[in-house]
C-alpha cells in the first residue's frame, strides 16, 4: 500500500478457507484420510476469486469426511468444539469454519452447504451464513463435486460476523466459471436496493417434522414482531407439504446405493473411512425413483407456487442450539430439516443470530427467499442483526 499498490476489494484481509476446497499450497483433505497430504494443483474457483480480489489465506478449517455430516470430526485431525461451550459441536460440516469465524481467528471462511452445512454451524455458533441459489456459486475444485442427480442440493457461500460481511464477499465469489455446468449468469442484486415496506413475510416455528426447543420458537416469533412495522406483511403461515421434504431428501441422498460417495473415496485412496450409513445404502430401482424425482419436482413446484404471495419465509434453523459432542452424529436427522428443505428446492438461505437458549448459547434464524434473491434475505437479515444484536463474541 505504501508504494500504491492496491490488490482489490479485499486487499490484506487474512481468510481461512473450509478444508474441502482446493487450495494449491496448502493440504486438501477434504476430511479423508486417502487425501491426508494431498497438496491440490490448483486453487478452488472461490479461493481463486479471493486470492485475486486480495484476500491473504492464513489456513484450512476442518470438515467431516467429503463433508458428509452434522458434526464437524474426522480420521485426520479429529473433532472441532464450539467456541460457546467446548463440550458441544458447532455444528457440520463448514463447522471448523464458523467456529474459527465466531472464535475470532479470521474475518470469513467459505463454506458448502448439501443440506444445511453453512446455516447449521453459523446458527450453532451464533454467526451469520448464506447458501446462495443453486447456480449462484461454482464448486469447482470442491472435495464433493458438482454433478449428480441432486446437483443443485450443493452451493459454496461465506461465513462472517455481520451481514454486510456476506453482503461484501458474495459478488466477489459469484458468476460462472466456464466449468461448473450448473451455475448461469445472474445479475447479483443490491440488498441495501431492496424495498422493505413493499416485502410479504411469512414464518412458521414448526415444520410438522420435529417441534423445536421452546426458545427456538419464540426466537422465531420475535423476529417476526420485530420484522412487522418494517414491512407490508408478516403472516403466520407455513408452506403446504413442508413435511414432506425430509423423507423426499433422505431418499434423494440414497437413491444411487453410495455409488457416487464410494467412487469419491476410491478417487481419495481412502480405505478407512466413516461413512458406512451411505456406502452401504440400498440402490433405489428405476420404476421407484421415477416416482422419487416426479415426487421432488412436484414439491419444487407447490413450493415455487407459494412464493408467488410471499416474498421470504423466516424459520427456525434446527430444532436445537448446539447438542454436544457425538449427539448429532449418532441420531437422526430430522432436527436437521429446516435447512434440508432448501436443499431439495434449491433456494437462498441466509441465517443469522437472533436469540440466546438458557445455557448461553446462540440461536439463529434461518431466512429463505425465492431463487436469484438473496437480497431480500440479507436485507432481511441485516434488520434482524440490527434488532437484536447479532454476533456476540464468546467469552472464551
């Protein structure tokens, strides 16, 4: 700077990026242990972009194997704790990411989200996170690639304190990269150009899956008191089906038998790994998922429909704070349907820290928008960051 060089946007701002993206001189893992010392030819897309707009990468964060879980732990360098109460996880699988986010080691991280692990671990540790749209982001040089049947379940997006964090790193990283097949040129919107009075919300506190903790809740239905004089409508409404996206997305990650997961490690020369619960999963037949993707494409469609008279749905983001260490891993996935959901329709999420459970640990609330408009979710978000405070810095 002295000698008048400016590198962009992001010029000296030290990062540190989830262990899943490539990275050309630092170990990949990707959480496997047949990657243990795996040094990439080339960076990810996204680290690329950073790395040109000036950002300065300072380390990896940890991931579960191919980032494949709710709870950030793996055979190479082990579990990472929530810098809230250590004997709890912050959450998976960007959760080494929000953890060195909410802990204050760096600024940002990039993370990926498959069914939730952006908006999981920035709500676990009381963070702010975005999953872009599916075709926002490109993932090329992520350890899960893009490709697949459920190819737009996974979008690469940040991490950060504060919304106008994500709000200043998403243009930097957006718009496609000639390789990834499933990002197309959108026009990135302007959120502080969103009309708040001219917005129609609607929440729910219950998907009809699993209720959430009673504080989760009322998180919920404050922020959406807080949100009402500021916008046209807030309705108490959750969307037709909902409940049927859990089981619809659980059979979306199986139907393939674990082929795709199994070819990943063999590609990794992992011979040891943790992932027997896909590997091993039954091969859906052809007549079945037929009537799997009519069933998917049929709840898109209900869903998209809804949409046409709300412009956001504000939800909790789990049906918990942060469990402890091994909980998570361990029994089912249905608290974790929230942020599923938005993995089968594709659509923005963006999570931010509105409440505190009575242990001390953060709540955050999870704010899903139509495809292409994450504006109106980060403006939504920032006036709840606004309202209630935000990130708090952990008294570790």
């Amino acid at each position: 700077m002295a000698r008048g060089e400016r590198w962009g946007p992001l010029h000296g701002v030290p990062m540190t990026i989830k262990d899943s993206l490539d990275t050309a001189d630092m170990i990949t893992t990707g959480g496997t242990k047949g990657r243990a010392s795996f040094i990439p030819p080339r960076d990810a897309t996204v680290v690329k972009r950073l790395r040109d707009a000036g950002a300065i990468l300072c380390g990896k964060t940890n991931t579960p194997e191919l980032t494949l879980s709710f709870e950030t732990n793996n055979l190479v360098y082990g579990r990472t704790s929530n810098p809230y109460d250590v004997s709890r996880t912050p959450g998976g699988s960007s959760g080494g990411a929000a953890a060195i986010v909410a802990a204050g080691g760096a600024p940002f991280d990039i993370g990926s989200d498959y069914g939730g692990s952006i908006r999981l671990p920035a709500h676990w540790s009381g963070i702010a996170g975005i999953k872009p749209s599916a075709g926002r982001v490109p993932r090329t040089g992520h350890i899960y690639p893009f490709g697949g049947l459920q190819d737009s379940f996974q979008q690469i997006g940040p991490l950060a304190r504060s919304v106008d964090d994500l709000c200043f790193i998403m243009p930097l990283i957006a718009g496609p990269d000639w390789i990834d097949p499933g990002v197309a040129p959108m026009p990135w919107l302007d959120p502080e150009a969103v009309d708040l009075p001219s917005l129609r919300v609607s929440f729910h506190t219950d998907n009809g899956v699993v209720t959430p903790t009673a504080e989760t809740k009322h998180t919920v239905e404050t922020v959406a008191r807080a949100l009402s004089p500021q916008v046209r409508s807030v309705a108490e409404v959750r969307p037709p089906g909902v409940e049927e996206s859990y089981e619809l997305c659980l059979d979306l990650y199986r139907w393939d038998g674990g082929a795709a997961v199994s070819r990943l490690l063999r590609e990794a020369g992992t011979t040891e790994h943790t992932l027997p619960w896909i590997t091993t999963a039954q091969v859906i037949p052809h007549v079945q998922l037929d009537a799997l993707i009519a069933r998917w494409y049929a709840f898109r469609s209900r869903m998209l429909s809804f949409m046409e008279r709300y412009d956001a749905i504000v939800c909790p983001v789990n049906a918990t704070p942060a469990l402890p260490h091994g909980v998570a891993a361990a029994g089912t996935l249905a608290p974790f349907s929230y942020t599923m959901t938005h993995n089968v329709t594709g659509w923005p999420g963006t999570v931010v820290r509105a409440g505190t459970s009575p242990e001390g640990l953060p709540i955050g609330v999870q704010i899903v928008t139509s495809p292409g408009r994450e504006d109106v979710g980060l403006a939504l978000a920032k006036c709840v960051e606004t309202a209630f405070g935000g990130y708090q810095r952990p008294r570790l």
